[in-house]
C-alpha cells in the first residue's frame, strides 16, 4: 500500500511538474515571442474615442400622416489612424496607392510625412470616415491601419429647418446644443455613457464607477409638430418669391394650426446647413430670430389687437 501511495503521489507530482513547465512555456512564448503583437491588441482594446464613444436622443419631423421623419440623428463616424512603426521600409507609398482610391480628398502628402515618423505609434490620418470606407480599409488587412470607431450628429435633410433644429458643439467642454431645440432639449437628448469600444473587462475596471451608477430618467428623443413637405414649401417661398423679389436682407415666416397652436412650419433666409455650420462666417444666421430675436410691434399692434378682439367677439363694429 505504501508504495502504491508513494508511486501515485509521484505521478501526481511529476504531472503537476510537466503543467507547469508547459504553462510557463506557453507563457514565455506568448510574452516574448509574440509580446508586441499582443501589446499592440491590448493598447487598441483601450483606445477610446475622446470624450467617449458620442451618442444623443433623435429629433424627428411628423408627418400629417403620422409617420415620423429623421431631423437628426447619430450615425457611425470613424477615424483613422496609423502605426508607423509597423510599416515596412519603403512601403509608405505602397500603402498609399493603396488608400488614395478609398478615401475622399486623400492628402498623399499628409500621409506620407506622417508615415515616416517612426518613432511615433499612433497618428491620424484622416478623420469622419463612412463605414463604407471604413469596411473597404478593413479588408485591405494592413496591421498599421488603426481604425477607431466613433458616432456623430447627423441632420439628414440638410437645411430644412436648421435653425428651429439648431446644432450641436463642444466650446472647450462636453458636446452639448448650440443653438434651437439642440441646445433647449439638450437634458433631454443628452445621453451618458454611451456604450463604449472597450472589451467588457477593459470597461468594467476602467468605468466601474459610471457604469454601475447610471441616471437616465430624463433620457429621450423629441418629435416636433413640424411638417417637412409644409417646412420646405415655406421655405422655398421665402426664398423665391420673397428675398430675391424683393432683394431683402433676411425673410421669415410661420404656418400655425389655428385650432391647436401647434407650428407647421417655421423659417427664417438665410439659413444654414448643419452639417457644415463651421464654414458660416456670420455667426447670427444660427440664431432663428422668431424665437429669439427682439422687435418693437409699434403701431402695428394695433390692427392685430383689433384683429383678436374682433375674433374673440370681445368687440364688434357697434362697439
């Protein structure tokens, strides 16, 4: 018996030896011989956007029918980025020829003195890539190419409405509503903590705090009154048949449902497009100035205060 125990046990020890010469093994192999390919993995694994991976509630049109409309919303947005100490020697312009037919207005330039510095690991290259050309980068299987995932506003009907609608932007802070509904609803629309491009664990350690602790009872999207097919009708009129007609500086109307009060349709010429606000030069044209801007009536009040009390039968031509 005492040497049918002695001999398991020393089978029981030499086995445990054997894993442990395999794990360490494995272990040495996985950190030395394939140490830069993992660290690489890894360092990717916790890149976040900045600020976070972006999200915000939608704003959409309604339709008389009912069906609603997108007026903003959140597409995919990436950036890329590159490694260069993973590009091979004299394969810069490889990589190039390789990138110019995939991207929109490609700096070849760009590309080329940002490639070059080696001692750098990380540099972007172009950014608000499409996922269409984010999914043609992917394919070409280039280890140097870094492709960071992000979310960005969208306004899908460019002008219609942008001043109502407004736009959002970062004044050295979070990115919050400028201006229009954006910037009035922004507690509304604002959403916290969007889901991230970090790995669950890399997300649970790094965000513990924010992800267990979540406030989102005044999270939501917004449906506006307004009637996209009324909203672009007002607006072309305003600009046909009035600014250039009449060659006046700035044009504005309002269609209102007289028995809800609800507003059809709301505008101001010139407008701007959301999409591209930062190539307005003048600032004021964000502004929708039937809201927000300051008028003296003067004497025209008047006929409008006859006007109502003559509606609400207050008075009537005997009075």
């Amino acid at each position: 018996m005492k040497n049918g125990t002695l001999r398991n046990i020393w089978f029981i020890n030499t086995g445990i030896l054997l894993l442990t010469v395999v794990l360490i093994a494995k272990l040495g192999y996985i950190q030395i011989v394939q140490g830069e390919t993992y660290r690489i993995k890894a360092e990717r694994q916790y890149t976040l956007p900045e600020g976070g991976l972006f999200d915000r509630g939608s704003i959409f049109f309604e339709e008389k029918a009912g069906r609603t409309i997108f007026a903003a919303t959140v597409v995919p947005d990436y950036t890329l980025a590159i490694d260069p100490s993973l590009v091979k020697a004299g394969g810069v312009q490889a990589l190039a020829d390789k990138l110019a037919p995939l991207i929109d207005s490609f700096d070849r330039a760009d590309f080329t003195a940002k490639t070059a510095q080696s001692g750098s690991r990380y540099k972007e290259i172009k950014k608000h890539l499409s996922e269409k050309e984010a999914e043609r980068i992917k394919l070409l299987g280039e280890k140097a190419f870094i492709l960071k995932k992000d979310k960005k506003r969208f306004y899908p009907l460019g002008r219609t409405a942008s001043q109502v609608i407004g736009f959002i932007g970062s004044n050295g802070g979070p990115v919050e509503g400028q201006y229009g509904l954006e910037r009035y609803y922004n507690g509304t629309l604002l959403r916290r903590d969007a889901e991230g491009s970090l790995g669950f664990f890399a997300n649970l350690f790094l965000k513990a705090g924010e992800a267990i602790i979540l406030d989102r009872a005044r999270a939501g999207d917004l449906v506006m009154t307004i009637e996209p097919t009324v909203q672009g009708m007002l607006e072309r009129a305003l600009e046909e048949d009035v600014l250039k007609k009449y060659k006046a500086e700035q044009v504005m109307g309002i269609i209102m449902d007289p028995t809800t009060g609800a507003i059809i349709a709301m505008s101001s010429t010139p407008s701007f497009d959301p999409n591209n606000f930062s190539k307005e030069r003048d600032q004021n044209v964000f502004v929708n100035p039937l809201v927000e801007g300051v008028y003296e009536m003067g004497s025209i009040i008047k006929a409008f205060t006859i006007a109502a009390g003559l509606d609400a039968r207050v008075i009537t031509a005997q009075t």
